[in-house]
C-alpha cells in the first residue's frame, strides 16, 4: 500500500509537469476511482487506482511493458533521424514517463519490439547475458540453399567480433523465407550474418521473443498492448 499527493500521481503517469498536472486537478479534469478531485495535495492510494483524465481512464501503473508491433519506416533511437521515433506510435504519457525500447529494430524491421519505463528491466531484458530466443523471419535477395542454412548454424564471423556468431536455429520457410533463432542481440546481427554468409536480406520480421508471440498478442501493425505478469514470464532465456 502506498499513498501519494495527486499530483505527483499524475507526474507518475506521464501526465506532464508538476505544475500541468495542478493545473489539470484545479480545473476539475481528474478523477479518482469516479470521483472528480480538485485539491491536488489530496493522498491517493496507488494500489488499484484508475485514474480519468478528461474522461479517459488509466489504470496507476508504477511501471509500464509494452509490446508494439513495430511497422518499417519507424526508428528506435532515442533521436530519429530520418523516420519518425517508435514513441509516436504510443500516447504522449509514455514519453513523459521516459519509455524506451528494449534493443533495437532497424528502421525497416517489422514485428515485436518491447517498451518499458523500467530501467532494470530494461538493462536485464538486452543484457546478451541473459540469452534470450529472438525469432526472426528473414526474406532473402538470392534462394536460401542448404549451404547457408549449414553455415548459419555453424557459425559465420562478422567484422568486430571476436569469434564466429551461429544462429540456434535456421530454417528454411520458403525459396526466399528462412526462420532464425538468435540468442545474441548484436548489432544488425541477422542481415550481418546473412551477407557474411554471402546471401543479402531483403526484409526482416521479428515474431517472437522468448515464449512471447506476436501472434499470441492478437496486434495489427502499429498496435500496442501492455504486458502483463504472466506475458512478462514468457519473456525467458531459452
Ligand atoms: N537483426 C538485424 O539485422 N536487424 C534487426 O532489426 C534485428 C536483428
């Protein structure tokens, strides 16, 4: 159980600035669990409470988990440059609240890409310590052969690392359509691989991370959802 003025309550929630948010309360836009409140110093208890900010409702969350089915053209640097941010795709609160993605996407990657407030979530969710599967769905230029499947599993070296990176799994889909499991998270890691394995991807989907499905979320692309306790515990090294 924990009580906090309401004010800061709505800072919490990415409502804006301190003085916003007094503002928002004076003026008689915020209600508690129902029932408008109009002095901001009023303690509110955290456990259970939904929030309505002109009429919409928001459930207190000491912290959010996202899952967004990213679309191409979106950039997940904290400073785009060439496409909008990820950010834009969710409700301003969540930039207030400092929102990241956990790891990146290329700009033309599609499919799950997590978000969180939560720093140490954060930092244990990218830590290449942790081994998590990442299931990507690679479309490639030239017909994906046996040769490149072989040595996708074997290992391929990349410039700038130490030894040979091998996927933990490879499948072939289709002509052009491999299935790649990757525990590691590096940089560009599966087009990489796939050109020092001497083919070239053409397109990129991200379907699952650790037993999460992007199916099993039911988004469309651009959709997000929170995740909740038991969808966090499917986010598991492998
Ligand atoms: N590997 C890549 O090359 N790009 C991504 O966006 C993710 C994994």
């Amino acid at each position: 159980m924990s009580k906090l003025s309401l004010d800061r309550v709505l800072q919490s929630q990415g409502f804006g600035t301190r003085k916003y948010c007094r503002a928002l309360i004076d003026d008689g836009d915020v209600a508690v669990n129902g029932e408008v409140h109009d002095n901001y110093k009023t303690l509110v208890e955290t456990d259970g409470l939904v929030l309505t900010v002109f009429d919409e409702e928001w459930v207190y969350r000491e912290h959010v988990y996202i899952a967004l089915y990213k679309p191409s053209n979106f950039e997940c640097s904290r400073k785009p440059s060439h496409h909008p941010g990820v950010l834009t795709l969710l409700p301003e609160q969540f930039t207030w609240r400092d929102v990241q993605p956990v790891g990146r996407l290329d700009h033309d990657t599609t499919g799950l890409l997590l978000m969180s407030d939560d720093g140490p979530f954060i930092h244990a969710q990218s830590s290449p310590k942790r081994h998590i599967p990442k299931v990507y769905q690679a479309t490639t230029q030239d017909p994906v052969t046996q040769a490149l499947v072989d040595q996708l599993l074997s290992g391929v070296q990349l410039h700038d690392e130490p030894a040979p990176l091998a996927a933990q799994s490879c499948v072939q889909r289709d002509d052009h359509q491999l299935e790649i499991v990757l525990e590691q998270g590096k940089y560009h890691q599966v087009k990489r691989m796939l050109a020092a394995a001497g083919n070239h991807c053409v397109a990129l989907h991200r379907s699952q991370i650790g037993e999460l499905t992007l199916e099993s979320l039911g988004l469309h692309e651009g959709e997000w959802c929170y995740l909740e306790q038991a969808q966090l515990e499917l986010l598991v090294p492998g």
